[in-house]
C-alpha cells in the first residue's frame, strides 16, 4: 500500500514537502542509516559537488531500499544533512535531493551541519520508509 501523504490545509500549502505521512497497519518499518555519497569501494565522489553527491546518495539510497523490499516512493521520511553554514548552499543541496525523489515529497528536515563523516562530503540522506509485508 502506498504511504498516505498528509498536506494540512491550515498550514503553508506551497511547502515542498508532506507534512506528515501515515503508512498502512500492515507495513514493516524501514530505518536507514545516513546514504552518503560513496562508490563501491568507500571514496567520496566529486568531493564538494553538492549536485552530484546529492544523485548518488539518492541512488544508495535506492539500492538500500530495494534490498528491504521498497523504494523512494514508500520512505515516509527523511532527515538532509548539508555541510554548510550558507543558507544558498544548505536550499541547493535540499533541491538537488528533492529533484532526485521524482516527485516523492515525504516529510523532510533539512539540517546544515559543519561537517560530515568523510573527506570532502556535502551531503547525506537519512530516511525511513514502509515496506508492505506480504499478505499472509
């Protein structure tokens, strides 16, 4: 079943994202460690390239997913950290993950932070999500 996306009406209504989201009784839930953008083999790729690291931590994301049985349309959150102290900054690198949600707007924090886990890293994606257990 998919996640039901809560919009309040009393609330901004052009906020980028739901404001909260239920999942379906019969749901497990998935917790995902931070998706960093990370090659195969553990390197940061296109150190400070926000846009890009933004695409593969996505894209980790994904694969992590996949293996608990969903995908990006059934996270029901996610937090984004940016290694930033500009407010510019911190709003491209939140874009270049939402973009990378193909119109999935879970609810969402975006933090700035003064650094992350490795060298030269911009960007990480927390996020937790439902995947439907199988009927019985």
């Amino acid at each position: 079943m998919t996640p039901r996306r809560i919009v309040a009406p009393l609330l901004h209504t052009d906020a980028p994202y739901a404001y909260a989201t239920v999942a379906a009784p019969s749901d497990t839930l998935v917790f995902c460690a931070g998706a960093c953008p990370i090659d195969e083999s553990g390197r940061v790729v296109t150190p400070d390239d926000i846009e890009a690291q933004a695409k593969l931590a996505v894209s980790n994301l994904g694969a992590v997913l996949r293996e608990a049985g969903c995908s990006l349309s059934d996270v029901l959150q996610t937090t984004v950290y940016v290694a930033t102290a500009d407010h510019a900054e911190l709003v491209r690198g939140w874009e270049a993950v939402r973009g990378e949600f193909l119109g999935v707007d879970p609810p969402s924090t975006l933090v700035g932070v003064s650094v992350l886990g490795y060298s030269g890293q911009r960007i990480e994606i927390e996020a937790i999500a439902a995947a439907s257990s199988p009927s019985p």
